[in-house]
C-alpha cells in the first residue's frame, strides 16, 4: 500500500539551507529526499534513546560535555 503525499510549506533560514546544502547535493537537489533522509535520521536517534532531548544529552557527554544545539546533532 503506498503512502499518501502530504504537500507542507517550509520556512527555512539561509544558515538552516546552507546545512542542508551536503545532503541536498547527495539527493540531487531533491528537497524532500533530504528532508525524508533528515527525518529518518531523528527517528533512529528518537528510536535509540527515546527522545531528540536525550540524545543530545548522550551526544554531549561523549563530546566531553560540549553543548551542542537541537539540529547540530542531526
């Protein structure tokens, strides 16, 4: 069964497209490819320690405790 496309308008900063930038090179400048890759990207760190927050949180300590912001991680 496939899946049903949804059509969303995004607002995005030019520092959060120049973030984009490698993967949209990686999908052919496909947007929604890179935005589906970030999204199943956060879903295995949801997956593997239950939310973004404590991700960051695990990410942060094997960094030496360096703060690093909500997206920087993904």
């Amino acid at each position: 069964m496939k899946s049903k496309i949804v059509r969303k308008n995004v607002s995005l900063s030019e520092e959060h497209l120049r973030k984009l930038s490698p993967l949209l090179e990686k999908n052919g400048y496909n947007f929604s490819a890179a935005i589906r890759r970030v999204i199943e990207f956060a879903a295995k760190f949801i997956d593997n320690f239950g939310s973004l927050e404590e991700a960051e949180k695990n990410i942060a300590l094997k960094k030496g405790s360096k703060q690093i912001s909500e997206f920087e991680a993904v």
